[in-house]
C-alpha cells in the first residue's frame, strides 16, 4: 500500500481554517489570523482562540492570470485582504467576476477547497470569500 | 393517526445552499446541436453549476450552517451528522466528519456518508428522526448534497446540477416542523447507476420512469395514506423528487394532487436536479413561506430504487426561524451565466496536463 504524506501542519490548523477561528491577545487586546502561539503585535504569550466575524469588507485585491499548477481550473485567481473590524485576512475572492469587484465591498466567509495533495492525496478544504449578496443581487 | 415515532420528532433548522453559477439549457443545446424539440420537454430554463473549487461537501457545510442558525442550537449538542450524497469527493473518507469538524460538531458524535442515488439523505432524515424520538440522542443533522455527473451530450446533461439542503432534527418540543408520519418503499430495479471508478451514471432504458420514479413514489405515498389516513386534500402542499419539470407535476396528478400544491415546491425548472436535496430542497422553500399549522407532504426518490412519504406540520416557530438564514430564493436569485467551455472547464470534462 502507497503511504501518501500528508501535510500534517494542514491537519493541526483545519479547525482555523474550516471555522475561521483567529487569535486574541490579552495583553494588547488585538486580533489576527491564523492563531499564534504569540501576539504578532506585542509579543504576549497570554493569546486565546476567538470566532472571527464571517462578514467583512474587501480593502484590496490582486488577479493571478498565472496560477499554480493544480489550480488552472481556478484561473483567474483573486486574492484580497479583507478587513473583518477586529482583524485583517488574505484570503482568495471567489463567486467573483473580476470586473465587478471594488475596495470597500462588503464580503462574507464561505467554505471551499483551497487545493488537492496531487490526484491521489489529500483534499485542503478552509475559508474563502465572496461578494455578499448586497453586491451582487 | 398512525404514528411510526415514539415519542416524535421534529424539524428545528432548515437550510439550502445553491451555486452562483448558472448555465442555460440552450446553451447546452447549442453545443451540442440539439433541435428544441429533443429537450424542450424536460422543462428546464437552466441549470445550477458548482465552482470548480466547490464539492457535496463545501455545499453541504454550508447549508448546514444555515440550517444550524436556524435552530438556534449549539452545535456541540449535534450527535449524529449524516450525509446523502452521489458526488463524494472520496471514494474512502467520510464528508460527513467535515462536515461535522466545520461546523463544529465534533468529537462526540455519529458521523457517516449514506449511498442511495437521490434519496440518500431521505434515509439519513429516517434515521434521524428515529434516533431523536426513541431518546438516544437531542439533535442530529442530516445533510443532502450533490454535484451531479452527466455524461457530455448525454441527456442528463440538462438537468444534472449542484445545490445542497440540511435539516437539524430534534425533539418535537421547539419544532419549527414536525414530522407526523413516515412510510418508506423500496425494490431492487435497475434505473440508474454508477458503477465503480466510472465518471459518469449509467440509465436503463425504459426503467426510469414507470417502474422507477412513478411505481415508488406512488407505492410510498400510498402506503402513507393507508397508514395515516390522510388524503392529497388534506394537504397544502406536495413536494416529489424532481429529475425533471414534467415528472412531479405527473406523480402528483396520479395521486389526487392538484398542481397549486406542486408548483412552490419545483425547482427543478430554475435550478435543475439537485439529487439529493431535489426533493428535500423544494421542503426548505416551503418552509421558507409557509404559514404555521400548514401540512406538506414530501417524497423523496432515489433510483435503485426507493421513496419515502412524509407528512410534515408546520408550527407557530416557523416565522421567527425563517429569517436567521438565507432563503431558498435568496440562492436562486444570485446568479453568474457561464457558457459551455466554462462549464466544461469548471466541472472537469476536460483534460488539463498542468506543470508545463
């Protein structure tokens, strides 16, 4: 039997991913994303796990016309920072027609394959997001 | 009436998730030169298409969440997730712990994939009910979800679509719906099928309709009749498994149903078949709108072949449950029209060699 490798760092993190769960720090009181072990900021070990608002607003973004291998399907692919009020996340930008995006667009958290571990590995599900539906109705 | 359930169950959240994206079936007969008349009669307008970074088991966790919200309940007091589905990303590994790991149902709980053509998650909604109402567990979320395969310029091609439905199912106390009776029929007929490390279903010719999707459906809500002694008038309304816009509207007609009681469950028309939420789908739209005290009948059919008859009571809860989620229609009505080569290019049908 073919022992596939798995991406173990992909197996600690899933639940960040798959619920959007960041970091928050007790000494300086900000938030970021992923969660660390320390506060990116001061440098506080005194850090919890908080749910992340799944609702936020588009500050940038940037279109790969030249995308990874595994991701041709995808292309173009959009990747944005989105500002969720109490942190800040880069995440790709999808249900989108790239002329229609604009910074300051409202989006909202969605649950999609992020890549495959090639054909026979190991599927990467976690956050992305997209237009909410005030943009695009 | 005749109750199957000991002590009852209920429906507490509901939730669906359809696809942005939306192509037409004359677009689809266009690439393949079809005239009007070879698929005007499915009546189909177009087709829900999944994103190529979208599987059953993103949809399904999204329609879970929206079915979670709903019910109001912590998902830790979720202990059976199951999940009906004919496109599972894996052939070996559960969607459903996914599922359950996403929306935050994990560990203590059951967790399984379920296989019955479309009506898989029927299945899981009997065995949920049946696990609430004999005690062993609170709540339990049953999910259908598909990304249909059809064979390019097969004719399943113009109804075989995306979309998800999930139910939190609980005790019938706080019930936004409650399940007063469930009648199931099943036969080994060979309609339809996949067989393994094949990409795409195989029909029977001949077997679809008749001895399949009609004989079952009506054998099962007959069989629910009989049981409960209710009667098509005794509805407000009915929602079949739709494979197509023209069979619901049949089955109902054969059975006393009229169709005012059909129309606010098809969706088959706007969005194509979703397989396993198709029947299940067209509930959550009715539970979208439908007044409390409401009564639905719901069967759903899965090929190989099977279908279950639900009586289903609408209660006060529903309109306060109803706005805590995105409705049904609030996911028909946002849409992206892609083209043919946009489909083809989304949904795998064509060869890519990357890495060059």
């Amino acid at each position: 039997m073919a022992g596939e490798s798995v991406n173990v760092d992909q197996w600690r993190t899933r639940i960040y991913r798959y619920r959007l769960l960041g970091g928050r720090c007790r000494e300086c009181g900000r938030a970021f994303y992923p969660p660390l072990p320390k506060c990116p900021y001061c440098s506080s070990e005194d850090v919890e796990e908080v749910r992340l608002p799944r609702q936020g607003k588009l500050v940038s973004y940037t279109i790969l016309y030249s995308v990874e291998e595994g991701a041709r399907r995808e292309s173009p692919v959009i990747v944005g920072l989105v500002d969720l009020g109490v942190a800040r996340v880069v995440s790709e930008i999808v249900d989108a027609e790239p002329g229609t995006l604009k910074s300051g667009m409202a989006v909202e958290a969605v649950f999609r394959r992020l890549y495959e571990e090639g054909d026979e590995g190991v599927i990467v599900y976690g956050v992305k997001f997209r237009p909410a539906p005030e943009n695009t109705s | 009436m005749h109750n199957p359930f000991k002590a009852g169950a209920g429906i507490h959240g509901w939730g669906a998730y359809v696809p942005v994206y939306r192509i037409r079936a004359s677009e689809i007969a266009r690439a393949w030169g079809w005239p009007d008349h070879q698929w005007k009669a499915l009546g189909i307008e177009e087709k829900a298409v999944a994103a190529p970074d979208e599987d059953s088991t993103t949809m399904g966790v999204e329609a879970s969440l929206n079915a979670i919200a709903r019910a109001g309940v912590d998902p830790s007091r979720i202990s059976a997730v199951f999940f009906g589905s004919e496109s599972k990303p894996y052939a070996v590994k559960p969607s459903a712990t996914i599922i359950a790991e996403a929306v935050g149902a994990t560990p203590a709980t059951m967790a399984s994939d379920l296989e019955f053509a479309c009506r898989a998650a029927s299945e899981g909604l009997r065995n949920a009910m049946a696990l609430v109402s004999s005690g062993a567990m609170e709540y339990a979320l049953v999910v259908g979800s598909d990304t249909a395969q059809a064979s390019p310029g097969d004719v399943l091609e113009f109804t075989a679509s995306s979309g998800a439905v999930a139910f939190v199912v609980g005790p019938p106390k706080g019930a936004a719906a409650l399940v007063e009776a469930a009648y199931t029929y099943v036969t080994d007929t060979p309609d339809f099928w996949r067989r393994a490390e094949r990409p795409y279903p195989s029909h029977g010719e001949g077997f679809t309709g008749e001895p399949a999707y009609f004989h079952h459906i009506e054998s099962a809500v007959r069989g629910l009749f009989e049981a409960t002694g209710l009667k098509p008038s005794d509805f407000d309304y009915a929602v079949f498994h739709q494979p197509n816009g023209k069979f619901p509207l049949k089955v109902a007609l054969r059975l006393g149903f009229k169709p005012e009681q059909v129309k606010p469950g098809l969706l088959t028309p706007i969005i194509g078949n979703t397989y396993n939420a198709s029947a299940l789908i067209g509930l959550a739209r009715i539970l979208d709108a439908a007044k409390p005290g409401s009564r639905i009948l719901v069967a759903p059919f899965g090929s190989g072949s099977g279908s279950d008859a639900y009586a289903v009571t609408v209660t006060d809860v529903v309109e306060e449950r109803r706005l805590r989620a995105p409705r049904v229609d609030d996911y028909v009505s946002r849409k992206i029209y892609i083209d043919y080569g946009t489909y083809v290019k989304f949904r795998s049908k064509v060869r890519v060699r990357e890495g060059l």
